[in-house]
C-alpha cells in the first residue's frame, strides 16, 4: 500500500486495519465512563481508571489498587486490559540517545527514541522548551561529521549518564508509512497498519516509566516525527495528543507534529483547539525537486501547503516550522536558499535543517559542511531563524529519516542494552 493509501488524505485511515479493541490506555474519561458503566459502575471509578493509567501509568490492572479486587478480575473476564506496548529491544548510542523497539499486542513493531538534552529542535520556535535549548550551538561540520564542534565542548554521553535536564521523546504513529519519501528508511518497509492512540500514547508512558520521569518536575518534549505520517491516522494521533495532555501532563506546547504535508490534515488541524505545534516537511524549494524526492508533491504541491499552514491561527510567539534535509547535490545550493526564501518570505517561519543521515540502500549523499553553513547563512541574512538540527543516535539508526525496525544482528556495532525477545 503506497500512494493508494493517500489518495483520500484522512481519510486513508480507514482503509488501514486496526488492532482488536480490549486495551483502556488510550481512551478518554468519557470513554472510560462508558466502559466503566458497562460493567455496572459508577462514574467515579472512570476517574480512577484514568488516574492509574495517565498518573501512575501502571502497567497491569493488578496494580490498579484503587479498584476492589472482585472489579478488577470482572474486567479481567471482560477482556479489559492496560495495553501498553512491550520495549523489546534497547539500543544505546554514544551520546546517550536510546532506541526502542516496541511491540504492540498484535506483535508488530515499531521504535520509539529518547534524546536526553533533546537534538535542537525546538530552538527558535517560540515555546518555552525553545528557550531551554536557546544555547544549544549546532555547527555545520558537527551536523555532517557527528562530531562535536569546537563551539560546544559538552559530552553527551557522558552527560545522560548524569541524568537529564530535559529530555525529548520521538513517537511513531503508524507501523510503517505510505508516503514513500525517498531519502527515508521508513519508506522502504511500506504501510502495515495504523497505530491505535493507546500505542502512540503508550509508547511515551512506556519511556517514561523507563526513566522514572516524574510530570510536573521533569521537563519532557514530544515530537511526533518517528515512523509513519501522523497526518494519514489523524483521529488516532489527535486522540493521543489529548490523552498525553489531559492525562501524562505534557503541555501542548512541548509538543510538536510533523507532516510530510497531507493537506487534508493540516486543514483539520488548522481548526483543533488542543493542538501541538506544526512542523511541516518541506525539504525543497520547487516542486520539481520536491516531487523528485518526495512523490507525495504530485498531489498536494507546496503552494497548497504554504497556503493551508498560512491558515492555521497561531498562538502568541508561536512559529510553524519547516524542517528541511539536506541532499548533497540535490537540494543543498544557493539557488535552493534563495528559493526558500522567497516561499515563506512574510510567515511567522523558522527553518530547522537536518544534514541527511544516511542508510543501507538509499542513494544519497550527505551535503558538504560548508554548503550547509552557507545555506543557513543565507536564510539568516533573509530573516528566516535557521538552526541546523544535532545528529542524535545517527551510530544506532536512530536519527531523523533511520527509524525501520533495525534489530542488533543486522548492525552489529549497536550496544544493545535491554533484553532481545525478538
Ligand atoms: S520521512 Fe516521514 S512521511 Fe516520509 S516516508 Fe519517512 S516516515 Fe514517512
């Protein structure tokens, strides 16, 4: 299923099959209300639920010690169950960034990553966790190499052995993805189906668990940016996000989603009153080029997409942005900046660009240090605030564009730290 699973926008979601029901992560009060009805209950035994699923993210219902024991094996029988997904694999990288990969009830599989300190990429976008990463300085050299840069002399890795000051989770929204964007990993595994809000959700509360985060003390960033397009399962993703503020507590401004541009979802979006920020995909600056590389051109072009995010009614010192990926070669010149330039020329805009991360199979190249410094140079003297994106977890696949399920025999420099069950 590829472009036939977008031909519809939103819309795909439902030709995409989804799991069999029976977990209560995911739903809301009102739908745990109902539920807990069902079973002859009354109203304050959902707030009960929803305190041990979103407060104390239990695992299992026996640890739902609120509820009598007789209710909780009647819900048992009934085929009630948490439904978190299982980290099945952990994969640390040298700067302390993790992988995981996460199984669902129906044993697919997708991953998820913490960045402890983050990767930059909230820098400039208005929000409060833009100020806490306003110092961050990210080189053109480091962003190819993975180096640390002369700028910052910090070692990540030793530094998440410390602990975190804040960290930042990527989610995956789908097993798999349909878009088919040719410089990405994900693209090659194709869509096998849609993930439901419980295991969008559930793969933060899984990760916070890990880490013992604590919500209101901890400063936690989302970024819906892993594996699949959360635009084409947008009830599910919107859900999540609802249950992920409601719920976890995480405030809607520490979180954002990007879109590889599904116009009927930006529009949808466009109209939520619970919503994070956007980060729209742009990586080019024709359609042309972005056809090239991103087929999903074809049908909505980026005239259409600038139109639609121009739309959306920004909050105070909000900032949509766009994340562009370098190709050496490909989109990286000066005739590329001065393009860009020009199409958000006006918007309330700032650029994150993100030296492509390579990967077995694809055919690229990354961009030359000194085309990505001069790139960002020119957008920064046409007034666009442009950061360049750290490599995060590049050395175990699992930076922007490397998310594919990569277990420990097919790369077997990975320092797999959690139990391989696969
Ligand atoms: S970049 Fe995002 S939208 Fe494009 S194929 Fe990869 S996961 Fe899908």
């Amino acid at each position: 299923m590829t472009m036939e699973a977008i031909k519809t926008g939103i819309d795909a979601e439902a030709a995409i099959p989804m799991p069999p029901g029976g977990a209560l992560f995911g739903l809301g009060l009102p739908e745990l209300t109902v539920v807990m009805a069902g079973l002859g209950q009354k109203p304050y035994r959902a707030r009960q639920v929803f305190d041990a699923l979103y407060k104390q993210r239990v695992a299992s219902l026996d640890e739902v010690t609120t509820l009598p024991i007789a209710l909780r094996e009647q819900m048992q029988a009934a085929g009630w169950q948490i439904g978190l997904p299982e980290m099945v694999q952990t994969a640390k990288s040298v700067d302390g960034t993790e992988r995981y990969l996460m199984r669902m009830a129906d044993g697919e599989t997708v991953e998820t990553v913490w960045m402890p300190d983050g990767d930059g990429g909230e820098r400039g976008d208005g929000s409060e966790a833009a100020v806490e990463e306003s110092n961050d300085r990210v080189d053109a050299a480091e962003a190819v190499t993975g180096q640390l840069n002369k700028i910052d002399k910090r070692n990540w890795g030793a530094l998440a052995e410390q602990g975190f000051r804040r960290a930042t989770i990527c989610i995956s929204s789908q097993v798999g993805c349909a878009v088919n964007c040719q410089f990405c990993l994900t693209a090659k595994l194709g869509i096998r189906r849609n993930l439901t809000a419980g295991e969008i959700a559930g793969q933060v509360a899984a990760v916070l668990n890990r880490h013992g985060v604590k919500m209101g003390k901890d400063r936690i960033n989302l970024v819906f940016m892993g594996m699949g397009e959360p635009f084409l399962n947008y009830s599910s993703f919107m859900q999540s996000v609802r249950v992920l503020v409601e719920g976890i507590g995480v405030p809607e401004s520490r979180m954002t989603v990007s879109t590889s541009g599904i116009l009927p979802g930006i529009e949808a979006f466009a109209k939520e009153t619970v919503r994070p920020k956007l980060a729209l995909s742009l990586n080019a600056s024709n359609d042309v080029v972005r056809e090239r590389i991103m087929p999903i051109t074809r049908k909505w072009n980026i005239g259409k997409l600038l139109e639609a995010v121009k739309a959306i009614p920004l909050r105070t010192r909000e900032w949509v942005t766009f994340e562009y990926v370098l190709l050496g070669g490909v989109n990286d010149q000066p005739e590329h900046a001065r393009e860009v330039l020009a199409l958000l020329r006006g918007m309330a805009a700032k650029v994150n660009l993100i030296v492509w991360n390579p990967g077995p199979g694809i055919d690229y190249h990354q961009p030359e240090p000194a085309d990505v410094a001069v790139f960002q140079k020119m957008l920064m003297a046409g007034g666009i605030p442009t950061y360049i994106r750290r490599p995060r977890g590049r050395d175990i696949y699992a930076a922007c564009g490397q998310l594919k399920r990569t277990v420990a025999e097919e790369s077997p420099k990975l320092v797999v730290i959690g139990a391989a069950v696969l």
